[in-house]
C-alpha cells in the first residue's frame, strides 16, 4: 500500500515515514502544501496522512483539492488542533478520521489501516480467499491452517492482490501502490516478487491462487 505523509515537523516526518515504511507501506513525505498538491494531482495513494498547518497550501485546502481530483481517496489528519471546531470542520471537508498529536504510535497505524480498508470497499481486518487467510491488523498470512511467513515488500504484494482479488491486476497498478517515487528498483521486480509469493502461497497445494494473465497482470483468487 502506498502513502502520502504530508507533516512539516522535520523529527515528526522522518518517524512517520521511517516507521511506515517498516510496517511495509511505501511512502511518499513531503513538508510542503503546495508540493502535496502536485502529488496528489499526479500520483497514485491507497491513503493520505495530512497535517493541518502546513506552509503554502494548508491542509483545509487540501482536503478540498483531494476531494475535487480523487473522491474516494481516504484521509487522516494529523495535527495538534484539538478543538471540537476544527475536528467538525475537517470531516465535513472529506477528512475520513482525525488524530491529535501527540498520539500512540500503534493507534496512528490501527487508524491508517482502518482507512486503507475503507478505501478499498473492505469493512472486515481480515481478506480471505479461497483457504487463504490475510489478517492485515495483525500482518498475518495462513493457508489451510498453515502460517506463512512473508517479508514486508512480498506481503505487501499480496495485500494489495487480495484487496483487489479477482480482478486482473496490470503490472504498473503493483509498481504505483508498492513503491514511492523515489524507488529505483529494477522494471521487473514485480514479476520477481509474484515468483516469491507463489513459491509461497501456492507450493505443496493443488489449487493455486495466484495466477497469470499474460500481457495483462495477475490475479488473485481461486482456480476458474
């Protein structure tokens, strides 16, 4: 799942990204409103984590600007206002929840994957498919009972697949929810990543999930 951390406190921002990123999100950070509003405009989130007080172009009018070019883009404000006032005006700008700084670390990410499901159209924590079992609040993968120990880069992969399963996935939709602009990672590192998941996900079983659709991308989901 790939994010936008747009937070101007320079110690606050680099926690925020460095800690996401360990949790698996890749992560887009910018200090600056009117450099979040170019990205919004441009690039591709599963989620946005927005503070208020930004320098250029606040977080009101960006709130404003995400509802306008990407309405189902979810959003958690992140700021130190907490009047009732500003928290009403926030979510009747689209903010999808509010958080106070300063907040508990483990609250921030229940909220930011209670986001990313609503984004996605997914009210439960866990994605099933098949005998496949995706706990995305505890990180947890099983198949048929079986836990199965991925890395952070392939279970965000799957992830991703599963909140889209069934459908055919194209290979720049992967690159643009797994890797921030700023990644240089090789043109065929997708394809690299589904071949660890398979070997995962699908070896020793009859039935395979994880299937190919040559020049379209890939799907999740039981055999048909």
């Amino acid at each position: 799942m790939r994010l936008l951390v747009a937070e101007d406190h320079p110690s606050l921002a680099r926690s925020l990204a460095e800690g996401l990123r360990e949790e698996g999100y890749a992560v887009d950070l910018t200090s600056d409103g009117a450099e979040a509003a170019h990205l919004i405009r441009g690039e591709t989130y599963d989620g946005v984590v927005l503070d208020i007080m930004l320098p250029n172009v606040d977080g009101w009018a960006l709130l404003a600007l995400i509802r306008q070019h990407q309405p189902r883009l979810p959003v958690l404000c992140l700021t130190a206002r907490d009047g009732v006032d500003d928290r009403v005006r926030g979510l009747d700008l689209g903010a999808d929840d509010y958080l106070v700084k300063p907040f508990s670390w483990q609250e921030l990410l229940a909220r930011v994957r209670a986001i990313v499901r609503r984004g996605h159209g997914q009210a439960s924590a866990v994605i099933t498919v098949g005998d496949l079992s995706i706990d995305t609040a505890r990180r947890a993968v099983s198949r048929a009972g079986r836990p199965i120990p991925l890395s952070a880069r392939e279970y965000g992969l799957l992830e991703y697949l599963g909140r889209r399963q069934g459908e055919v996935v194209p290979r720049t939709d992967i690159w643009n929810h797994l890797y921030d602009r700023h990644d240089e990672a090789s043109s065929n590192v997708v394809d690299v990543y589904v071949g660890y998941l398979r070997a995962k996900i699908d070896k020793g079983f009859d039935a395979k999930l994880i299937h190919t659709r040559r020049g379209m991308g890939y799907v999740l989901g039981p055999p048909g």
